[in-house]
C-alpha cells in the first residue's frame, strides 16, 4: 500500500531509472569524445572572450537573461490519466506528493542554474563593473525565485492559468531582480522576491478550496513528458513518443523525382515520412539553425569546423531514428517487396540527407571563414563515416531479428 510520499519515490524512481537506461545509449565512445572536443573548444574560446571583452555590450543583461530563462522550471508530478479515477478519493492526502514533486524538482533546476552561475561568473567578474554583494544577491534571487516559481507554478494550474503566461511573468520578475543585483542595486533583488511572495501568498489564497484540475495536470506532464523524450530521441531510439504528422505542400516537390516501384517505394515513404513528421522534420531545421549560428557566434575557424562536425554527426544519428518509423510497422511485411528494399531504401534516404545537411553547413562554414575552407572536407568525411557505422548497426540488427 503506497501513501503519497512513497508513490511519488516510486515514480520518480522509475523516471530516473528509464533516463538512466536511454543515457547508456547516449553516452558512447564516439559522443563522450565529441562531447570533449566541443567543451574544450567551447571553454577556450570563453577563455579568449574573458581576456578582451568587445565594448559597448552589456553583459550584465546577458547573464541576466540566461540566468533569468534557467529559473524557468518544470514542475515534475508524473500524474498519470488513471489518476484522474484511483486518486481522486484520496485528493485531500496529495499535498505531500505534490510538496514533494516541488521539492525534487527545485532541487534539480538548482543544480543547473549553480552551474550556469559559476559559468557566467568569469564573466561578470571580467566586466567593466563587479560587486560580490550583487552576485551574491543575483545567485540568491535565482535560487529562491525558483522555488517561489514552482509553487506559483502549481497554483496557477489550479485556477486555470496558461502556463505561458506564468513563464513571462516569473521571466520578467526574476530578469529585473538579477540585472539590477548585478549592477549593485541588489535592493532590486530583494524587491522582486517580495513581489513574488506576496503574489505567492494571494494566488494560495484563491486556489486554496479548490480541487484539483487533473486534466490541466495530466497534460502539463504528458506535455513535460514528450518533451524529455524527444530530446533523448536526438540520440537513440525512444519508445513512447508520439510523433505529429502534417502535410507541407510546399514540400511535394521533394517526392516526384523517384518512381513508385519495388526499387523506389521505401526511399519514397522515408523521404514522404521525413517531410510530413511535425516533430523530426522540424529537429533537423533546429540542429542546423543552431549549429550555424553558433558557428557565426565563435568566430574561430577550428572551433568552428570542430562544431560543424559535431552537428553533422548528431544530425546522421538523428536521422538513422526514420528507420524504425517505418520499417518496423506492418505493411512491409505484407507488401509483395523484399526485405532488403527496405534497407536499401532507408540507406539511399539517410545518404541524401545527411549530404544535404553537409553541403548547408559547408557553404555556411566557407561563407564565414574563406581562408579555411578546406576544413569541410572533414565534414563530408564524418557524414561517410557515421552513415557507415550507423548502417552497419542496422544490418547486423536485421540480421539478429532474423534469427
């Protein structure tokens, strides 16, 4: 028999114990080097930054606004759709899950925002103003305003209000009072916690008597949920996640240039799967968005060659995951096509791709840094190894399922 305390544990547990599973996958050989390579490249080009910092930006704003989104934590009660029946009797105990939830919860987004402090903390110090009152003080208005932000959080869900608008409102509260700590008015700092305490206070006051609204929670988690899944789906494959599809008919050009037969079918369905998934398409667009931009932002050639590779390897991993939404479903094992079409099929859509997303982040690369354009033949030589490795996996797998 589970009592609030105990079935939050058993949840959270379950959820550390699945996370902890997908990151063997994750963290292989290859991504722990790659992973290296890009923080040390990351770490020398802050050290080169701290050293002559350009004028006429405010940095403070900066840290501000990173520091100020890391507040801006998700509230983890693993609230299930059968809660809604099995729970609702025993609503009145749940205080202590959900005192629960916010405290794990706190605790994690702490961690990170400590670590982003003593990140950013070089950099404040560097500037051409420093005060240890006001990093004391802009270090103290995050972590309480975390907390505060949860418990707000919670409230407000149970009034009705969108979870939008409480992200703009604790952005804007905790923005102000970490800026204006870190230009010395730490008197700032304290006056936005005591706004949030009072609006703390009054928003309890109205929520207090009411009940719980368990479809607004079933579907912040659910929404929390798909959200920590995709972000392992980057890396490997994830089961639970719901993929959206919608039609691009800008995009149908992109599907006319093969024949629909036993030869051309499965590079057809992979390329028609590609452009029409709402979640997947729109990762790659994001991978390469940011791997450009940061490419623009470094403005060190190697650092920024060592990027594009790192985002080519990411981007051939992520699109291996287009093999299962296909190849493991029904149909092909009814059609009238050999097994090895489908390989075939998945190998000539992964090659087409990832020869896209190379050729987009070579011309971005040269466009930024002429003098080293030959840096991209180290592109096009990690899209050939990785397609490799990833298509030799999917063979022997194949071949293991055989058995």
């Amino acid at each position: 028999m589970y009592n609030a305390k105990s079935l939050y544990q058993k949840r959270a547990g379950a959820n550390t114990k699945e996370i902890a599973r997908y990151s063997r996958f994750i963290f292989n050989g290859h991504f722990i080097i790659f992973l290296s390579i890009a923080f040390g490249a990351l770490m020398l080009q802050y050290s080169q930054l701290l050293k002559a910092l350009p004028d006429g930006i405010d940095y403070h704003l900066i840290i501000a606004f990173i520091l100020a989104l890391a507040t801006l934590a998700p509230l983890r009660t693993y609230f299930r759709e059968a809660d809604q029946v099995f729970l609702l009797p025993y609503e009145a105990q749940l205080d202590e899950y959900v005192r629960k939830s916010i405290a794990d919860s706190a605790i994690r987004r702490c961690l990170l925002f400590t670590v982003l402090f003593a990140i950013l903390l070089p950099l404040y110090h560097a500037g051409t103003y420093f005060s240890m009152h006001g990093a004391i003080m802009a270090y103290l208005t995050g972590v309480i305003g975390i907390g505060t932000g949860l418990l707000l959080r919670f409230y407000f869900l149970k009034i009705s209000v969108s979870n939008l608008s409480v992200n703009i409102m604790l952005f804007i509260v905790l923005i102000s009072g970490i800026y204006m700590s870190l230009d010395g008015s730490w008197f700032t700092g304290v006056a936005s916690l005591v706004m949030l305490l009072g609006l703390l206070l009054l928003v309890r006051h109205i929520a207090e008597k009411r009940v719980y609204p368990w479809e607004t929670l079933v579907e912040y988690e659910k929404d929390l949920t798909q959200r920590q899944y995709k972000f392992i789906n980057l890396f490997t494959d994830v089961r639970g996640l719901k993929d959206n599809v919608r039609r691009r008919p800008y995009l149908d050009l992109l599907l006319k240039d093969r024949a629909y037969n036993h030869d051309g079918m499965f590079l057809f369905l992979f390329k028609r799967n590609f452009v029409r998934s709402k979640d997947a398409f729109w990762i790659i667009i994001r991978l390469v968005v940011i791997g450009g931009l940061i490419i623009w932002l470094v403005h060190q050639p190697v650092i920024a060659a060592i990027i594009g590779v790192f985002m080519i390897y990411i981007v051939v991993l992520q699109s291996s995951q287009f093999y299962k939404q296909q190849a493991y479903q029904l149909w092909p094992q009814v059609w009238p096509v050999a097994e090895n079409k489908v390989v075939e099929g998945f190998q000539k859509f992964l090659w087409q791709l990832s020869l896209v997303v190379t050729v987009v982040v070579a011309v971005i690369y040269i466009c930024l840094y002429p003098g080293t354009f030959y840096y991209v033949l180290f592109f096009f030589a990690i899209m050939w190894w990785t397609n490799q490795q990833v298509m030799s996996k999917l063979k022997k797998r194949m071949v293991l399922l055989k058995d």
